[in-house]
C-alpha cells in the first residue's frame, strides 16, 4: 500500500519535528527583561544629553559677544566698501563692446 499521510497509530502527521522541544524557563524571559531595561534606560540617557545639548533646537544658541558681533559687523561693511570700489574701476564696468 502507499504511503499514508498518517505515521502509525499515533495519528502524527509526517512533516512533524521528531527533535524535542527546547522548554525555554524563567531565565531566558528574566534576561530578555534585563536587556529591555537596558536598552531603555540607555536610549533614555542619549535622549536627555541631546536635549540638554541643544540637539532639538531649532535654531543654533550664538555664543559670541557683544563686541565680536560689532567686529564681524564692521569687517562686513568694510568688505562691502571694497565691492563697490572695485566696482567703479573702469576693467570692472561693463560697456558696449
């Protein structure tokens, strides 16, 4: 007779696994547990040092003084002054050619 789907009076399917069941106790939850914690506490340490850091603001904190600002203001102005000076040579003017 062929083959059955059946093994035996047992009435277990063929493609059933004949290995035994690896039984998984309380330690392996307990340390899955563990990790959990872990990982939670560690992420929330990361996300209070970005807070603290400035990471979420939206726009960047300036750190410079008062008298380096006027600085970076009078260089900006000095350098404008030499644009349109440069501007008014004559190899700079733009003529009908």
């Amino acid at each position: 007779m062929a083959g059955s789907l059946l093994d035996g009076d047992d009435f277990s399917s063929i493609g059933a696994s004949k290995a035994p069941k690896k039984s998984r106790g309380p330690t392996d939850n307990a340390m899955k547990a563990k990790i959990a914690v872990i990982v939670v506490c560690l992420g929330g340490a990361v996300g209070l040092y970005a807070w603290q850091s400035g990471m979420f603001d939206s726009k960047p904190k300036d750190t410079r003084t008062q008298e380096e600002i006027q600085i970076d203001e009078e260089e900006f102005q000095r350098q404008q002054k030499e644009i349109e000076e440069m501007q008014k040579l004559p190899q700079y003017q733009m003529g009908d050619a």
